[in-house]
C-alpha cells in the first residue's frame, strides 16, 4: 500500500497520473481538511472534493476544482436573493456538500462521510481526512486575520501575508487510520501541494510527522516550488511570511527530517548539493503536469523511486 499526503489541486494532478500507474485500491491517501469551511451552512471541503472528483472522473480539469460540465443555477439565485457567490459552488457539487452536512449532522464523523461518499463515486482508492477535529487555517495579514478561503478565493491572495497558523491543531487527533496507514505503507509520497496550507497542517495534527519520521518505507517528494514561484497558487508567499525560503530547497528542508528523496524541477537542479547535504537524495525532472501523459510521466518516476 502506497499513502499519499497531499491538498487539493496540484496534488490531484500527481494523484491523476498515479491512479493511471497503479491499482487504485493500491492507494491510501491523506488529505488536508484545514482548508475547509461553511458556506450557507454547509460543511464543504474543497481538498477532500478535488481528490474525490479526481478519482471518481468527474474533475473539471481547467479548473482543478469542482465537477466537469456542472452548472451554477442555484449559485446564480443565491445572488439574486443577495447571497454571497464569491466561491463558485456548482450544482452537482452542491449535492456533496449537503450529503456531507446531512451526515455530520446525523452524528457521523468526516472519515465516516467521506468513506461513505467515496463508496456512492464508485472510488477504489481509500481517502482519510488528516482529522476528523475541526482545524482551520488562519491567515495573519495586514488586514486582520482572515481564513484561507477568503485569503485565496476572495481576495486572490492579494493581502500581505504576517503569519499563518492552524486553530485547533494542538488538541486535534489524526482520523482514524491515518497512523497506521503511514506505519504500514510500502512507500510514501508527499504531493506537489503547497507546503504551508495543504501539507503544513497534515504534518502539525500531533502524532502524523512522528510516525513518518518512524517509517523505513521510503518517503518521496515532489516539489510544489520551480524557481522562487510556486507552481500555482501563493505557496511561495507564504513560506516567506513562514520563515520558509520559497524555493524547492526551503520546501525540503522543511520535511528534511523524515524525507528520503526529492523530485525537483530540471531547471532547479542547480539546488541539487544543498539538497543532498540535507541528506535527501535528488531527481531532476520536469515536474508540471499539464497533460495526463505528464501526470503519469511523473507519476511513474515517483513509483520507481518509492519501490526502491
Ligand atoms: N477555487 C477558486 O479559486 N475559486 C472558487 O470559486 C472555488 C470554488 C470551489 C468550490 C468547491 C471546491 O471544492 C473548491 C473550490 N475552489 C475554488 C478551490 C479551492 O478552494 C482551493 O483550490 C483549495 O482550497 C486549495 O487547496
């Protein structure tokens, strides 16, 4: 069994190409729920989603987010009833947040939810929210403290960063099976996600950086970072305002301590001496996945690296 750690979009390209290579009952995946929110009253979890949609195929792959083809009716009447519609919920997506707030409100717990969901999507792969605790991303900026979602959707990442932490974490236990899984993986792969919002907040529930700091199952990254930028989105802002260099070589050292090998772009890797003093061994490659062959192109180096 292979466990995955990952967050939302740049993590499901890897996931996407990963499903092509191997058996998807082959994978156990990890996701950050820290993104997650509520919305008109409903309980939606965005990294979650885009990992569920990903492998059931029904992600909109321009977007990274959301379902394919979905539509925004009741978005569209929200706005003339004078609702908030910064973030775009699509009909059909819609549906998964109500089933989830449906079923947390019956009692179930997240893992319990999305066990459940995963099952309707007809998904093989097994999907574990970091946490079944509520734990929340918080973004300091000079505007006040706002959640990640307003940071990223409705301000576009625009406000300067301060700081960033995660309410909740320090009493937050990981969901169940999410130790065991890491204790018993063949390998592990840590996604191209953001290190600061998607992977941060797995590695901060007390007990998960602990068991894989344990592993001697080879742990693989793939680094979210080419250059000073992010490969998308406004992970590179953050590591600064983190005290993290924004570079593939500041994302390695934050996982040095339990990490074995790093794949990094071909144009980094000038990186590679500074990266394997760390004691982290290094593959250069091109790391964006535009095209599914990219994804299971990458997909593939990866597999070969954790059978290792
Ligand atoms: N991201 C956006 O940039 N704009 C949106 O309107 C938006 C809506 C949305 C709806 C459902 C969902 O599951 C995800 C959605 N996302 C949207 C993506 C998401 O918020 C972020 O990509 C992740 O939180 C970052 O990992």
């Amino acid at each position: 069994m292979i466990v995955i750690l990952t967050g939302g979009t740049g993590g499901a390209k890897l996931i996407e190409g990963l499903s092509h290579e191997i058996d998807p009952a082959q994978l156990t995946i990890i996701c950050n729920t820290a993104d997650d929110f509520v919305l008109y009253g409903l309980n939606i979890s965005p990294d979650l989603d885009t990992i569920m949609y990903t492998l059931a195929g029904l992600s909109d792959p321009a977007q990274g987010w959301g379902i394919q083809g979905d539509t925004f009716t009741v978005l569209q009447q929200l706005e003339k009833l004078g609702g908030e519609t910064w973030f775009r919920l699509g009909d059909k997506d819609i549906a998964t947040h109500i089933t989830r707030t449906r079923l947390l409100r019956a009692g179930l717990k997240l893992s319990d939810v999305t066990d459940r969901i995963c099952d309707n999507l007809g998904i093989k792969a097994r999907i574990l929210p970091m946490s079944d605790d509520h734990i929340e991303t918080r973004v300091e900026t000079s505007e006040g403290v706002i959640s990640f979602q307003e940071y990223f959707v409705k301000q576009h990442w625009q406000p300067e960063v301060k700081s960033v932490f995660y309410a909740g974490v320090e009493k937050s236990r990981p969901a169940p099976g999410v130790v065991e899984a890491i204790g018993s993986a063949a390998g592990i792969i840590l996604c191209p996600s953001n290190p600061v919002t998607s992977v941060g907040p797995i590695l901060a529930v007390p007990g998960v950086r602990n068991a894989l700091m344990q592993v001697t199952a080879p742990v693989v990254g793939v680094s979210p970072m080419i250059g000073e930028s992010a490969i998308s989105g406004p992970a590179h802002r953050l590591m600064a305002a983190q005290g993290l260099e924004p570079s593939a070589l500041g994302a390695a050292k934050n996982y040095a301590d339990f990490l074995d090998q790093f794949v990094i772009d071909s144009e980094d890797e000038a990186l590679t001496s500074k990266l394997e003093t760390l004691g982290i061994g290094v593959v250069a490659t091109s790391i964006r996945m535009k095209s599914l062959a990219d994804k299971q192109g990458l997909a593939r180096q990866v597999l070969a690296l954790v059978d290792k």
